[in-house]
C-alpha cells in the first residue's frame, strides 16, 4: 500500500497526489510509469511519474479525471492509502547531451514531460520548454518547469494566457527563425504529438513522443497497446513508452484508442450518478 501524503488540485479535474513509495522513488528514471490499483476489484491504470524525492521516500502523481477508477482515485484524500502502486516500468528515456532540446506539453502531458526536462538540464542541454493548454488554467506545473529550462514559452487555445494557438504554432515559430534544434520530445494529445511530428521531420529534427494514453494493462499481456513504429508492431507498455514520433503510425493508434471508450463512458456516467448522491469534500486548491 501507499499511503497519500499531499493532494492539490491543478486545475479542473486535474489532481496532484504525493505518495509515500521509497524504493519506487529510489529506482525510478525520467520517463517511466507506476500502475496503481485502488481496490481488490478495481481495475489497473498506468499513471506517469510527475516527480520523485528518493530521500523523503515520495512519487508524484499528475491524475485526470478521464474515467471511474481516476474519479475514484482524485476523491481520495491524504491519510487513505492506495492498494496497489508497482514500478517503475516502461523503457527510462534516453538521456544525453544533444545540444539544444525543446521539449513540449500540452495538457496533463506536462507532468510526465517535467522529469524528461530535468534530467535532460542535467545532462547538459539548453532546454527551450513549450508548455499550451485550452485555458490559463489547463497550464499545468508552471513554475516547476521554469526552473528547469533555460526558457519557458507559454501558449493557450483561448489566448487567456501566453501566446494565443497551439504548441505548434511556436514551434514553427522558432524553426522559421532557424532556431538550431537537436531533440524534441512531445508529451500531450495524440493529436498534439503527430502536429508536432509533422512541423519537425521536413527540418529532420529527431523527435521522440510518449504514448503512453493508450497503455491498459501496463505489462504487454493485454495488448491493447500495440502501434506499427516504423512498420514493426510494438507494445507502448514494454518497448516505450517513448517512440520515434516520425516513425509512429498514428491513424492506427487514433482507432486503437477507441477500442474500449463505449465502456469506459458508461462505466463514468454511471460513477458520476452515484457521486451526485454523496455529500462533496473540500479539497485545497493550489496555492492555498
């Protein structure tokens, strides 16, 4: 079990959990995954590493209410624990000094991309971080990512905040100025990530993405993550999470990501109806 140590919220439906795993803060690497379990009948999910702190023994976790057993997840509360977290998994980025490096994310894809972009400052890089959202309020881990870069560039769909359009709009941005770019690493919507993928390969700038939306199960035995990279089927859950974004086929992925949303829809609707039954909880917000 693992207990909850500090719960905040970071905009709507988007939940911060800080909790208590020493050995899987010890162990874990950028770019790896826990699955969590929150009850003997409940289902497994894969959930990013936002963060780590191997000498107070903790994990951050980023969560989006997207379904029940994450709605079930971000109504708990510090002191309760939760059944099952096991990790870390999933192949740990592959980090060195390339040079320049931009990294994007869009959306709860910030999280995951935030211990991308620590350790690639470590190794040496001058980060440029792009980070977009619908809203002001959907620009997650702000500060966070400002240490960690040499510079921050901040856009939002509506324009409340930052420039107005899409990471890729900035990302073009700085290729048309011939901004010299070594790496790229994307984390957010599927959507978001082959954009991106489509601005960099004409530049031939390497280009790496998580896909780890689609993991089920989290151990290759369900195989509802199967994608074609560069014409060979791989398992996101055990040969990723990160892939070769120029190599991805992502019609396929688009259609892969279906497969199970009929029943994840009826399953939250009918959570939802039994929420509306029961008294709500104050939770604090960020800053408070």
């Amino acid at each position: 079990m693992a207990k909850i140590l500090e719960k905040t919220i970071l905009a709507p439906k988007i939940v911060r959990m800080i909790i208590d795993t020493p050995e899987i803060a010890r162990k874990r690497q950028a770019g790896q995954f826990v699955i969590v379990r929150i009850s003997e009948l409940g289902e497994r999910i894969p959930l990013s590493i936002a963060d780590a702190d191997p000498e107070r023994g903790t994990l951050t976790l980023v969560i989006q209410e997207v379904g029940k057993t994450s709605a079930c997840l971000n109504e708990m509360e510090p002191g309760e624990e939760i059944l099952d977290v096991v990790g870390p998994l999933g192949i740990p980025t592959h980090i060195e000094n390339f040079g320049r490096v931009v990294g994007i994310g869009g959306g709860v894809g910030i999280a995951p991309l935030h211990p991308i972009i620590q350790a690639l400052k470590r190794a040496g890089n001058h980060v440029t971080t792009i980070l977009g959202g619908r809203s002001k309020e959907f620009v997650i881990m702000e500060d966070e990512m400002r240490k960690v870069s040499d510079e921050l560039l901040i856009c939002t769909d509506d324009g409340s905040y930052g420039k107005k359009g899409f990471v890729t709009v900035v990302l073009q941005e700085l290729l048309d100025a011939k901004t010299p770019i070594d790496f790229c690493i994307a984390i957010g919507p599927p959507i978001m990530m082959r954009n991106v993928c489509k601005i960099t390969k004409p530049y031939g700038v390497a280009t790496y993405v998580s896909l780890n939306t689609i993991m089920v199960d989290g151990t290759g035995m369900c195989g509802s993550c199967r994608v074609t990279v560069d014409g060979k089927t791989r398992f996101v859950c055990v040969d990723g999470p990160e892939f070769n974004g120029h190599q991805v086929d992502f019609d396929e992925m688009f259609k892969r990501m279906e497969t199970f949303k009929p029943l994840e829809d009826e399953a939250y609707r009918r959570h939802q109806e039994q929420m509306k039954k029961k008294p709500v909880r104050k939770v604090a917000m960020e800053g408070d």
